[in-house]
C-alpha cells in the first residue's frame, strides 16, 4: 500500500544541467535482506564533498514487495529510501533509483511483469513529488529470457505507466543482453526528450571480473594485467561505438555502471578507471562509478577514507 505521505503529481522544478559524475551505492538497497552499508549525512557529505554529483541506488524492490497483486511494496523499504533521498536533496546530490536484481523477471517475463508494471506504478506516484534531480531506470541489466524483442515491449509499457504520474523526469534504460552497449542497436526508445539510455561497461571482464567469486557460470583467475596499447585501444573503440549510437539516436548516454574488482592490480585499476572515465568525460557521456564501498569499491568504510588513486582517476 502506500504511504499516507504519496503525492500523485510531479513537481514543475528545474532538473540541474550537470553532467552526471556518479557512484553506485551498493549494498543498500539491492542486498536480499535489505542490510548492508549504512547511508549517515557524514557519507553523503564525503560523496559531495570528493565532487561526486550523484547518487545511483541500485534498489531490490521484488524481495520487499508482495508476491500477489496489487503487489504492494513494503512501507519499511519507501522509508529508508525516502531517508536516502532527503539526505541527497540536503546535500546536492542527483539520484538515480533502479529495479535491481528483478531475477524472477529476466527468467519467466510473462508471470513477472504484470508485478514489474506494478512496482514501477508505486515507485513512480511514490516519488513522483521529488525534484527533477531523481531519476527513475527502469530495469538493471536485463538479460536470459529478457531478450531485446521482449524487452522492447516491457520497456515501452514501463516507460508509459512511469509517465502517467512524472510527466517529464527523466527516465533511464538500458539494452538488453545486460546492457551491453552492442545491444544499443537493438534498443526501441520511446521518442521523449526525457529519456537517457544507459549501458554498463567492464571490458574486458576477465580484467575487471577477475576473482569474483559470485559470477555464475565461471570465474575469473587472479593475476591478469591491463594497459597494453591494444586494450587502451579497445576501450576507446568500444566507447567511441556508444557516442556515436547516442549522436545517431540523438539520445544522451550513461554509463552508468564501470569499475574494476579488487583483486586486480592496483595500478592496472587506476590505468584502466582513468582511461575509461577520460574517454568517457571527452566524449560527453555521463558516468556513475561501480562503486562506493563492495569488492569494486572506492571508500574504505572501516577506515572512513577514499582510496586515493582510484578516487582521483575518476575526479581530478
Ligand atoms: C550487479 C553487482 C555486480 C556489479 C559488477 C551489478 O549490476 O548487481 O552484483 O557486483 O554489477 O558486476
């Protein structure tokens, strides 16, 4: 059900011009049991304060929602998520809320997404009073049995019941296949200039991935290095095929997920977040950082510290 506090209608402020340098949040909002880090005023300080413009909370709606229709979310998890927002207005910070880790709908579509329209009805009136600077994407990676002919058709059923309640907040989505930026050609956008596609880039992942143990089907061995001119290469190939989809489609693109796990090298981190978050910043494409505080993270929350090299290859 929602909350007595809900407001139906968008507020008419002006979204802020600039451009989107972000991290994830993980670990918030999208762990199962909802626990995880603990988002205080003197983090969200920290965030600004590094230059961080925004905030993408990766947000696991379906385990706090029922399973039956009218499918309502849990008022608990509007509450800590409407903490987070006021603490990201008071500190000039952009958000960027998603439907994360919405497994039961990348394996059965078709029993799912009469849930997914409804979660994004109630996420969508729920917050539809916040400031432009809240932005709403409305599905993280889809993949498996989300294929881009599916997806399409979601997304624009999606986008519309977004629409009836926020007329023009922006709204972010990305290809399917996980929102690999050689998806994009597949992507069916609803024509609306509020509308940003977002894909997530982590080439190569047996260098970005390598020692994740929660991958499914294999994981990456340790020990793979980066920064040959071929692979600085490479990256600037892949990313120069996203700007040119974005000024074909006349689109903004954000890469809204890039970083590195911690068992690489350091060093090849810090090559590789500069040469990405470079290219990317040269290309005029928006950028949120993956992430804060996990395995791939940049702040040392035990310590209460950024890690230097990382911080500044992404904010210099
Ligand atoms: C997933 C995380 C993962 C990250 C990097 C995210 O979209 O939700 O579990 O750590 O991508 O692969």
């Amino acid at each position: 059900m929602l909350g007595d506090q809900a407001d139906t209608t968008e507020t008419a402020s002006v979204r802020s011009n600039r451009r989107t340098r972000g991290v994830n949040v993980a670990n918030a909002f999208d762990a199962a049991d909802g626990r995880g880090i603990h988002l205080t005023p003197p983090l969200f300080a920290a965030i600004r304060s590094a230059g961080f413009t925004t905030l993408r909370l990766p947000i696991h709606w379906s385990a706090h929602a029922d399973v039956a229709a009218p499918y309502a979310i849990d008022e608990e998890l509007h509450r800590r998520v409407d903490d987070a927002l006021n603490l990201a207005e008071q500190y000039d910070l952009d958000v960027i809320i998603d439907v994360h880790h919405y497994r039961e709908l990348m394996d059965s579509p078709r029993a799912h997404q009469d849930r997914f329209l409804a979660l994004w009805r109630q996420i969508a009136q729920r917050y539809a009073a916040r400031p432009l600077s809240l932005s709403f994407e409305l599905l993280n990676e889809p993949t498996r049995a989300m294929d881009a002919p599916r997806w399409n058709e979601l997304l624009q059923r999606a986008w519309a019941t977004v629409r009836e309640s926020n007329p023009s907040r922006e709204v972010i989505i990305g290809p399917a296949d996980m929102n690999n930026l050689h998806a994009l050609t597949e992507l069916k956008l609803p024509g609306d200039p509020h509308v940003t596609a977002t894909i997530h880039y982590y080439a190569p992942m047996a260098f970005t991935h390598q020692g994740a143990t929660w991958i499914d089907r294999h994981s990456y061995p340790i020990g793979r290095s980066w920064g040959t001119a071929e692979e600085i290469q490479a990256v600037r190939d892949d990313l120069r095929l996203a700007h040119a989809w974005s000024q074909a489609a006349g689109v903004q693109v954000l890469v809204g997920e890039f970083g590195t796990h911690d068992r690489a090298h350091l060093a090849d981190r810090v090559n590789w977040t500069t040469t990405v978050r470079s290219e990317l910043d040269r290309l005029g494409l928006d950028w949120c950082y993956w992430d804060l505080a996990t395995d791939f993270g940049i702040f040392d929350l035990t310590e209460n510290t950024w890690r230097q090299p990382l911080r500044a290859a992404l904010l210099q």
